[in-house]
C-alpha cells in the first residue's frame, strides 16, 4: 500500500504531496485539477509507459524545467521513486531506496492494476492490448514475470534487426538470440497460463449475480523451449520476409467468453462488455 505519495514537476502538479489512509481512497475536484494525473503518476511506479502510454517528457510540467518525480513511500518504509532529468527528458529513471534499479523491479514492492473509460474497448481492441492487460494482472502474481517480458522483448528487436539486414546474419548470433527467446517465452508463457487458470478458478467459484459468468482462455500455442526455439530457426527467412517475429508468446491472446450466452465478449453488447471487464 501506498502511504505517501509526491509529484514533483509531474503534468500540472509544481510539488504535491498526498498521503493515503488505508482503505479505498477517492480523489475529488474540479476538472482540471489533475485527479487523473495522480492516477497517472501512481501506474509509473509499475513497469511500462503508464494508464496513458504517453511520452515521458509530455508528463513534465508546462513551465517546469523539463524534468519530473514520483516518489512514494509503500510496504511501510520502502521508498520507490521515478522520473527524467531536464537533460535526458525521455529517460526514465527508477530508484528504490535511493539506488538505481531497473523498472522492471518494480512489482517486487508495488502491485498496479487499473481500469480506466479506454479499458472499456478491451474485448474490441487488438490482441495487443489483452495481452498489456493480462501482463499487468500476472505481474501481481509473480514479480519476476516484468524482467522475463523486457528481455524477450529486447532478444526478438535484436533477432528481428539482424534478420533485416541486407549483410547475412551470423548464424551463431542467431541461434543464441533465439535461445534466449525461448528461454524466457516460456517463462512468460507459463506465468500468463497460471494467471488464466487462477483467475478462472476463481471466477467459477463466484455466486451467481449482476455480473455475467465468464470462460477464459489464453490462446496461442503453448511454448515449449526446444520446439520454440528450432521453429524460430526455422522460420528465419519467413520473418525476414514479413520483418517481424511470426511465432511465440508475444502474439498470444486473452479470449473471454460470456457464459451464460456462449457468445466471445467481443460480440456483446457495451454494457455487457463493461460488465465482463469487471
């Protein structure tokens, strides 16, 4: 929990300063008066670009000097702080308890979950955003799942890179990338999968009521590190030719099924869809 938090130069709050009770906390004011800035400011003290995926240096203040903070107080006396420096406005920066750690420590003090209107479109919108939203929910889970998904990101740009290369990649290079990237989609694969069963259990449990019964399903074929890694290698010319990693994990894709009408959320109606999200 969080129980203090402080703005610094972030979006229109020059040094705020909020500190929580425990419980459920409901921000009030005039629009305008950065309510969902705060929200904001707290989704940075997870991995990712935050509730708006917006670009660092439009979070600094108008007028400010081109930099900004968050820092928070939570678990009782672990200080977590984010930001850019004036100098390097599209750098972030993250310290916990005042040394520099990666972002992708983050959840290992701090759990972040959020819905906001936009989330409303989740069942309509790319595979791409469900699966931004399962990693979120899974990161609640385990912690390391953030620093399995930041370096099979960077192994596929790498692959993908060389493979778009007009000089031939070294095959070596290759084949070790490729194992990286099979070493740590398995890892997302099976963290994203127990998410799904945890919350599926928990959601069957549920008594009937307003709510609409749903099925969950991650789709997408399972990944197995050898069988993942020899369909990599074998499908080198196939991405180089699309200019993009064809197979794997990040492809995967949250389905939702209302139950009680066997019908994909994507077909319900708008109230049935808010409905399912919750």
């Amino acid at each position: 929990m969080i129980s203090r938090l402080i703005l610094t130069d972030f979006r229109n709050h020059a040094a705020s300063t909020i500190a929580p009770g425990g419980g459920f906390v409901v921000l009030t004011g005039e629009n305008g008066a950065g309510k969902t800035n705060v929200l904001e400011a707290v989704s940075l003290l997870a991995p990712g670009r935050g509730l708006r995926r917006a670009a660092l240096s439009a979070m600094a203040r108008q007028g400010g000097e081109g930099g900004f903070g968050v820092a928070a107080v939570v678990a009782g006396d672990v200080d977590l702080a984010t930001g850019t420096l004036p100098s390097a406005p599209e750098r972030r920066q993250v310290r916990v308890q005042g040394a520099a750690a990666a972002a992708t420590s983050l959840p290992e003090w701090l759990t972040v979950l959020w819905l906001t209107p936009a989330t409303d479109r989740l069942f309509v919108e790319p595979a791409g955003e469900r699966r931004r939203f399962l990693d979120r929910l899974t990161l609640a889970l385990s912690p390391g799942h953030a620093t399995h998904a930041a370096r099979y990101e960077a192994a596929m740009r790498e692959r993908n890179r060389l493979l778009a290369d007009e000089r031939p990649a070294d095959p070596a290079w290759l084949t070790a990338l490729e194992a990286r990237m099979a070493e740590h989609g398995a890892a997302l694969d099976a963290a994203r999968a127990e998410a799904v069963r945890l919350l599926a259990e928990r959601l069957a449990d549920a008594p009937a009521g307003p709510f609409p019964r749903v099925r969950l399903r991650l789709e997408g074929e399972a990944v197995q590190p050898a069988a993942f890694a020899r369909a990599l290698e074998l499908g080198r010319r196939r991405d180089a030719a699309a200019g993009r990693t064809l197979v794997g994990p990040h492809r995967a894709d949250l389905a939702v099924v209302h139950l009680e009408k066997e019908q994909a959320a994507a077909l319900a109606s708008t109230g049935e869809q808010k409905a399912l999200l919750l």
